[in-house]
C-alpha cells in the first residue's frame, strides 16, 4: 500500500523547530536558518551524517530525505585486491543487517519506507511505518555513537531520556502527522537506536505520549511557523558570527558578516 504524500510549500517539521529552538538562543545563525528552511538548500553532509545516511540506506533502501541519492560507502585499499569499506561502514552495514533480521524475527510488516507526509501546517518524513503486534508503528531508525551517553543533549541513555524534549518532540510530531495527514487515529511510536560502536547492539524505546502534550506541540507549530514567516517578511534574520561557527559554515564566502579572526573579549578583575 502506497501512503506516501509530497510535501508541498513550506511547512514546520520537528528539525526546523529545533533549529529555531536554537536560533531564538543564539546557537544557530539566522542566515543559515533561513538558508536551510526557506531557501531549501542542501548544505553538505558531516561525516556521522553520511554514515548514518549509509545505514538507512542499507537498512531499508529509502534515500536521504535531504539529498535523494544513493550513499556512497568508504572503502580503503581502493583499487587494489584488499579494498573494502572502512570500518565505521562494515559496522553500519552489520548494524543495517542486524536491523532486517529484526524485523523477521519479531513478525513487522514493513509497509512504507521513507514516508513523507504533511497537513497545512506541519510536514515529516517517517523511515519507516509497519504494522507490529496487530498495530501500526512509525519505526525512526537512529545510528549512534553516544546510547549510553546521559549528559549529552542527544546522548539515548535510558534513565534520562524523558529530560530530552529535543528528542522526544520527534515522537508527538510524526504522531499528529499520522493522524492528520494519513487519517491514522492511533499510532505507536519508536526509537531504535542503533549502537555505531557495536553492530550487535540496538535499543528500542516505545515513546508514550501523554494527551496533553499533542495539544501543546499544535501550539508550539503554530507559534514557529507564524514567528518564521514574520521574520522572513521583515527580513529580520539576526546573524551570529562567531570564529568556530563561522570557520565550518557552508555560506561563509558569501557571508558579509562572517568572523574570521579571534574577537576581543574583556576580562574586568
């Protein structure tokens, strides 16, 4: 069964609310915002980007959302008798086999792969929606280095998830997109994580959404994209440059207000 949809004109999905999350704060610069969410363009992958992109990739056959092309492994001893991939991709493509013996064993019905789907307000590509245990699922994959990391803001340790709302957010916005977009009334959510050290290793986590929290993430979408838009109409982008941020942002030789040597700062003593 074909569920896909095409996402249209722009609309809020739960990385651009992060990433306005982290504008507001001064963390993301507001041209490279507006680079990214309005003027939709494509900036390169980072290294654990691409290995991730692999492993989906491998796992299910559905391309990078972002950049719809088939990525490329890294192989060492190229063109020689012993080339094969390196070694954080042999791990991604253990770890993608690893995720379809999975899927046997515990009985899934994969039904769609790289689903995309929208309402008038919201928009999300789920990697994967199945039917599991007489119920349809919205399975996110995740391939990382930091399961069992409990300080960082994307770290999956178990016992401090429920602090990460940068994390969880993603579960109640592709639930409202299931709902309104793919008139699915009740779906499951769940995080399997997949361990970039290990290829043996995965943690799945079943995301539980109290009622109370759809209604306040139909707020928060409405509130980012009107804020969105108005910024946009004003051309009100705020820029933050900074040496580090600027010496690894994709527009800095077109920038004007790029930073390129080490800003003064005054100590008072």
């Amino acid at each position: 069964m074909e569920w896909s949809k095409l996402v249209g004109a722009m609309k809020v999905s739960q990385s651009m609310m992060k990433a306005y999350n982290d504008y507001i704060q001064g963390n993301e610069c507001g041209l490279v915002f507006k680079a990214k969410y309005i003027d939709k363009r494509s900036f390169p992958s980072t290294d654990a980007q691409k290995l991730g992109q692999f492993f989906e990739y491998c796992a299910t056959g559905a391309l990078p959302a972002y950049d719809p092309q088939v990525p490329e492994a890294k192989v060492v001893y190229k063109g020689t008798p012993k080339e094969k991939l390196a070694t954080d991709y042999e791990r991604a493509y253990a770890s993608a086999e690893y995720f379809k013996s999975l899927v046997k064993a515990l009985n899934i019905t994969i039904l769609d792969v790289g689903v995309n789907a929208d309402t008038d307000t919201m928009s999300g590509t789920f990697d994967v929606l199945a039917e599991w245990n007489m119920r349809t699922c919205i399975i996110d994959l995740k391939y990382s280095s930091l399961v069992d990391d409990k300080w960082n803001e994307f770290g999956w340790h178990k016992d401090f998830l429920h602090e990460k709302e940068n994390l969880l957010i993603q579960g109640v916005h592709y639930s409202l997109l299931a709902k309104h977009a793919l008139a699915i009334e009740d779906v499951d959510f769940y995080f399997w994580v997949f361990n970039a050290k290990d290829p043996r290793d995965v943690r799945i986590f079943k995301e539980e959404i109290q009622e109370d929290r759809f209604r306040i993430h139909e707020v928060a979408v409405e509130q980012v994209g009107k804020r969105v838009e108005d910024t946009q109409a004003n051309n009100a982008w705020k820029v933050y440059p900074s040496l580090q941020r600027c010496n690894d942002c994709p527009l800095r030789d077109e920038c004007d207000s790029v930073q390129l040597i080490p800003s003064i700062d005054k100590i008072y003593f």
